[in-house]
C-alpha cells in the first residue's frame, strides 16, 4: 500500500502544470525526509495514532511559500482545522507514559 515516489520529480511536473503539491510526511519523518527542499508545496505531518487514539489530527503544516502560509493560517483560522485541546492532552500523556515505561530508549524497544 505505501509506495515510494521520486518526490522532486513529482514537484517538477507539478511545476510545470502549476499544480500545488502537498506530501503527509508523517511516515518518514523530516529526520528522513525533508519533502520542502525537494520542491513540495506543503508538508504536513499528523501524530502517530497511539498518542491521541486517532491519526485523524494534524499538528504540523509546513511550506516555503510566505503567500500560501498566510492563506493556510487564514483557513485554519476561520474555518477550525486545528488539533482540539483534548489532542494536546492525549498526545502530552501518551509520551510521559513512553518515558515513564522506558519505551523511548532505543535499546528497550530493541528488547536488550
């Protein structure tokens, strides 16, 4: 179901035809991947679902575009599109309990 895709070509094309590209960098992290300086549009990333019980939050929207980031804050300003207080709250708790547990220590997730 996942699939690689040559992200600066797919930015090229899209240049090319004047579409906006947008990439969810959720999966590769920007620790792997930085999908702005390959030309993207827009990076978004959402929380992995284990911190607030859903994936449907999306808590980092990103872009080089100082036009665009303003019509991006205009939307998310009037129409809501924002993580609700209870996201914040789940996502705080799930990582002081990983830390609490130890999971966030590589060598516990690698069983040592």
């Amino acid at each position: 179901m996942l699939k690689l895709i040559d992200l600066a070509r797919v930015a090229e094309v899209a240049r090319q035809r004047k579409i906006l590209t947008v990439c969810d960098n959720t999966f590769m992290t920007p620790f792997f991947q930085k999908p702005l300086e390959l030309g993207i549009d827009v990076v978004v990333h959402s929380p992995p679902s284990i911190s607030t019980g859903t994936a449907t939050a999306w808590w980092i929207c990103r872009t080089s575009d100082q036009a665009l980031a303003e019509r991006i804050y205009f939307l998310q300003n009037a129409v809501g599109g924002v993580p609700s207080p209870m996201d914040h709250f789940s996502s705080c708790v799930a990582s002081d309990v990983a830390r609490a547990d130890g999971a966030s220590r590589p060598e516990r997730v690698q069983g040592r």
